[in-house]
C-alpha cells in the first residue's frame, strides 16, 4: 500500500509518499519534498495566513509531481491521498483539503484526513528505533506544547497543555526582543551555544505547583525585561556577549520546565517510555536533557531525525496509511478544521 501525503497547516508544504512494504517496495518513505515559506513571511516578521495560502496553491501540485517524479511512481501506483485536515491556519489548511480530496476523486482513491498532531505523534515511528505502546509524548512547537498519554494509535489522554503562548512562540518572541531575524527560534538556540551559564536566571514558569500545564508568555516578558535592563549603554562585543547569555538562560529555562513537566508526566502515569516531537523537539539542549531525565527514571526517550521535526508531508503520509489501514475514509465533501481536539479522534483497532 502506499499513500501521498499533503501537509499546507502553516507555512511549509510538505509532499511525501509513504510505502506500507507489503509490495515489492521496502516499508518507509519512497520520497518527500519541503518547501518552505520563510522567505515570504520575513518581511514581517511573523506568518502572514493570506500569503501562507497564495504560496501553498502555487507549490502543492508542483510539489506533488516532483515527489511522484522522484519515487518513479505514477498516480495509478498509489493506494490513497493523505492531506492535513486540522488544526492551523484556515485558509492554509482548505488548500490542502481541496486539492488531497480532488486528486483522491479524479484518481479514483480514497481520501483520508490527518490530524496536524497527529501526524507529529506519530513521525517518530518512521525511524529505526520505533517507541512500543503506552508511552507519553510531549508535543512542543510554534503553535502547540502539550503532553498526551498514548496508549494507541487514537489512543490518547490530554494531560497538559500551554494555557497561553507555545514554546516554540515564545522562543520566537524572545529571539525578536534580542533582534534576531525570523524565525527566531532556531537563531537564539544557535545563539545560546556561546551564552555563559548562571549568568542570568530566569523563571520556571507553574513548576512550583501541581498539574501538568504549562505557561511561556511570563518567562518571554521576563525575558524582555532583562534586556531592557542589562542591554543598555554595552559595546558592541559585550552586548553580544549580553545577549548570548540571556539566550542561553532562556532556553534553559524552557529546557528545564518541559523536563520538570515531562518527569511529572511519566511518574504520574506510571511510564518510562518518552516521545517528543514537533518544531521545539529538534533543539538539541532539549534532546539532551530529557535523554538524562528518561534515563534516572530507568526508560528512554524516542524522535523524529530532523527533518521530520518541522512539519511534513511524510508524517501526514504515515498516519494517514494507519488510518486508511482502520477503515477511514472521507466521503465526497471535505472540511478544515483550524481547531480539533487530538483526543476526539477515534482509536485504530
């Protein structure tokens, strides 16, 4: 069986087809294409949902034939059409649905649509070292930071989430405040390697109390005010140096408080098994300090190489093969769906 993936949910399109190797092709992805929108939306710092749909329109079906191009495969090779249905950008998320469901209608194969983060769940299982059910994941990114408990695919239990701005948000405000160009977020983590340690500290934001949600827009005002006042009167060399070391105090305050949250977690459910995944689950500060937090507690934790990080078409593939698998299958009208609670979806028996 094998499966077209369309992710438009933001700003990337992401086209991927992915292999169930139960033909004559290996299991895994057979090819995938990423285009970016980075350099649309810079200008202004932030996406813009017109231009993010204009773009997507422009490179979804280019994108779809180079995939097949580069997987040598024709549309009659293929088993179904996988698109991202929800959450994100409206407007953004009708372009995929229209062209996955209208390619799905002319090529005579069902159509099937993807959770946004479900796809990000479930993007680690395309790696080697493949996490075994129940496990906790933690779901960090521009848009979302939540834990879930997975017990299996449809399987899952919300245990926390951000109650106002997203990690990855906040890493992205935060690198705006230090006068970094967009995105943010990947310039302060590289900007963060040179930071001196306990130079400044910042807050754990809701690690000093019960629960397990989380909350990043006081940790980001704190953060600006520790620009204001330290980045004042500075040469050019000790202003960058200044900035470097409230980078690095920064993200070691948001290292530190998804690691608190996730022990919590895994403690809470009686598991050892951890999955991070998303945009934020690429930092390798973040990496490293949950593979210590894992290992205390005698377990491990799983994720998606690079790439597959931000999002994909590849993750949309994979679990749009599982639900495809489990019987879904949309009739002829399609919907978008900006806001979709991941545990509403039904479990694949």
């Amino acid at each position: 069986m094998r499966i077209l993936g369309i992710e438009t949910s933001c700003d990337e399109t992401g086209i991927a087809i992915y292999d169930d190797g139960q033909g004559e092709s290996p299991e895994g992805i057979l090819a995938h294409r990423l285009y970016s929108q980075i350099a649309v939306h810079a200008d202004y710092g932030g996406v813009v949902p017109e231009l993010a749909s204009r773009d997507h329109v422009r490179k979804t079906i280019p994108l779809i034939k180079q995939v097949l191009a580069d997987a040598n495969l024709t549309p009659q090779d293929l088993d179904g059409v996988a698109y991202t249905a929800g959450p994100g950008l409206v407007g953004a998320l009708l372009v995929g649905c229209s062209i996955g469901r209208s390619l799905a209608y002319g090529w005579d194969l069902p159509a099937v649509p993807v959770h946004h983060m479900e796809g990000h769940l479930l993007a680690p299982m395309l790696e080697d070292d493949v996490p075994e059910f129940p496990f906790v994941a933690l779901l960090v990114s521009g848009g979302h930071t939540m834990l879930v408990r997975v017990d299996a695919i449809g399987e899952y239990k919300l245990l926390g989430e951000s109650v106002d701005d997203a990690a990855g948000e906040a890493f992205d405000k935060t690198a705006k405040l230090l006068g970094l160009d967009y995105p943010g977020g990947p310039a302060l983590s590289k900007m963060a390697e040179s930071g001196q340690a306990g130079r400044f500290k910042l807050p754990r934001p809701m690690t000093d109390r019960p629960g397990l949600d989380f909350s990043f827009s006081g940790l980001k005002t704190a953060a600006g005010t520790l620009v204001r006042k330290e980045c004042t009167d500075l040469t050019d060399i000790e202003l960058t140096q200044t900035h470097a070391d409230i980078a690095h105090a920064f993200q070691q305050a948001v290292v530190d408080t998804l690691a608190i949250k996730c022990k919590r977690a895994l403690l809470q459910e009686k598991l050892s098994r951890l999955v991070i995944a998303g945009g934020v689950s690429a930092n390798t500060a973040l990496r490293a300090q949950l593979a210590v937090t894992t290992k205390k507690l005698g377990g491990s934790v799983f994720y998606p190489r690079p790439e597959f990080c931000t999002d994909n078409g590849a993750m949309i593939a994979y679990a749009g093969m599982q639900r495809l698998k489990a019987g879904t299958n949309a009739d002829l009208t399609f919907k978008a769906n900006p806001r979709w609670a991941l545990d509403s979806l039904p479990s694949v028996k």
